[in-house]
C-alpha cells in the first residue's frame, strides 16, 4: 500500500511542479531544475526539461544507460506499482 501512495506522490509532485514553475502538464523532476539553476542554466531553457538527473548520475558513475532507457524504465516501474498495489485497493 505505501508503494502505491509513495508512487503517486512522486509523480504527482512532478507533474505539479511542472505546472507551477514551467506551465506545462509534464512530469519535470524538481532535483533537474535545481541542478539546471546551480549551472547557470534559465528556467526556460530545453535543458530544464529534457534532461535528467537520474541520467546524469548514472553517467557520472560511469554506468553508459541512454535518456531514453531511463525514461522507460522509471515509467514501466510506476506502472507495476500502480497496477501491483492499485489493484489491493479495490
């Protein structure tokens, strides 16, 4: 049950934000922007929402996983959460 919850508080924190500071109903992760800013990086610019941190990590470790994988990886792991512990609720 917490999964599920801790699941759609995630990305509902990222939609949110994504609607508050860019104006658009996207899923943008606040810890992006946040680096975005300490580069010197503007708000508007593509980078704030077409990069990510999880990407960016993971090639700071040396781990060569493209932009795209990481996307589809964090989007398949939210559906099984949702449908694992979605269907508990019913």
């Amino acid at each position: 049950m917490f999964q599920f919850w801790w699941a759609i508080l995630l990305v509902g924190s990222q939609v949110l934000w994504g609607i508050v500071v860019f104006g658009k109903v996207a899923s943008i992760c606040p810890l992006t922007t946040w680096m975005q800013d300490l580069r010197g990086f503007s708000r508007d610019d593509e980078q704030n929402y077409g990069c990510t941190y999880i990407h960016e990590q993971l090639q700071y470790l040396k781990i060569p996983i493209g932009k795209k994988t990481v996307s589809r990886v964090m989007t398949s792991s939210f559906v099984i959460v949702i449908i694992q512990y979605g269907l508990t609720l019913f």
